[in-house]
C-alpha cells in the first residue's frame, strides 16, 4: 500500500468507541425486527431496560477484547511519574505524561483498566489513547441494513477491492470452512508476503485481514472472554 493512499487519521477511544457502537446497536436493531413479536412481560411501573444500552455495552467489550488480543492497536502518552500521591476519586495521581505517543501492547490493556479516558495500572498509566480509523473500520465495517445489500447494483460488474480479492484468495490457500480454521499467525504470515498494487502488505493490515476472514467463534478459541 502506498503513503499516498493509506488512511493514517487516529481516532481517540471515545470516537472508535462511537463507531462500533453505532455498528452494534444498528446490528442490534436489524436482528430484533426477525424475531417474533411477543406480548409485554412486565408491568407498567416495572418497564424493561432499553436494548440499546445492552447493544453499546457490548461494543464496548469488543473493542477491549481486541485490544486485549492485540486484534487493534493504540498509542498513547505514557508515565511512571506519580506526583499527586495514590490518587483518590476521579485521579489516578499520576501526572507528567509523555507528549509523545508510543504504542500499547496487548498486555497492557490485560494488566491495565481503561476508566475516563486512561488506561491505568499500578505503576503506569496512558492518556489520550488514539488507533488507526481504518483498522477500526476494517473490524467493525459500516453497517449496511439488509434490505440495502439486496438492492441491484448500478453496474452489471460485481464491485469488489484488492483486498477482498486478496482475502477471498486466502480462503482458497488454506481450504478454509466453517469446520476448518486456519490459525491466525499462519494466515498473517502469507498476507505479509502479498502485494497489492505493487506495494507489500503491512503488519497491520496482514493481521486485520487474517481476523477478518476467521470465524468469531475460532478467534475466542473456545474460552468465553470477559
């Protein structure tokens, strides 16, 4: 991929949490209108709770699953310098953070706990953590309601990218099926000695790319996450 052509924006948390969160309620959304219609169980003072919360609360846990899994990367402005003490309320009592951004390994995210826009641990802490907009929305693509999808395209050629092709091209190496996973790593690795357009594929795509193409189910491997 070219400098000219890849999308470098940085998005913070709270915008990357906003898209998905608008993916998920959407997703949300779409699959209550198959289900059948039920007689209310509740009374009128006793009112369920609004879906939607349920829905961005799980955008949320996917977005930290990722990061956890090292699925997405972040940066932010890191510190060891506690100035302020053990911190009480709303402060961690750290301070003086870096003004340059370095990365953040899955690990920490592990070790850490993301709360008001920090990821704070015992002895470190990040502030304004930002990630690729593009890895964001390679994972949690634009919703797209059903019924659109269904409508006829303008041109009688199916439209498709590089990529899709080059994924679809992966799917076919590896003779992967729903019964058949290739495991991540392996799939990451062939993408990385792939060009597209003349230009050798990144880490970070090659890694995007092999989550994309495995089912959700073979990347929780098994084990539910919390």
């Amino acid at each position: 991929m070219s400098l000219k052509t890849l999308d470098r924006t940085q998005w913070s948390f709270d915008e990357a949490l906003a898209h998905i969160q608008k993916v998920t309620v959407a997703r949300g959304i779409e699959a209550a209108k198959l289900l059948p219609k039920r007689e209310p169980a509740y009374q009128p003072w006793d009112l369920p709770q609004d879906p939607k919360i349920a829905w961005k609360a799980q955008g949320e846990t996917e977005l930290l699953v990722a990061l956890r899994d090292g699925d997405m990367i972040a940066q932010g402005r890191y510190t060891e310098e506690r100035p302020n003490g053990w911190g009480f309320g709303a402060s961690s009592g750290f301070g003086l953070h870096s003004g340059y951004h370095t990365s953040i390994r899955p690990e920490k995210w592990r070790e850490g706990r993301y709360l008001m826009g920090k990821l704070t641990a015992r002895d470190w802490e990040f502030i304004d953590i930002r990630m690729p907009r593009f890895m964001v929305k390679a994972i949690w693509s634009d919703h797209i309601p059903e019924v659109d999808r269904n409508l006829p395209a303008s041109s009688d050629a199916v439209y498709t990218t590089p990529y899709l092709e080059l994924m679809q091209a992966a799917i076919a190496r590896f003779g992967m099926t729903k019964d058949h996973q290739s495991k991540k790593e392996n799939l990451s690795d062939w993408f990385l000695q792939q060009q597209v357009e003349g230009e050798p594929v990144s880490q970070n795509l090659a890694d995007a790319m092999a989550t994309l193409i495995r089912l959700p189910s073979a990347q929780r491997g098994g084990a539910k996450r919390v």
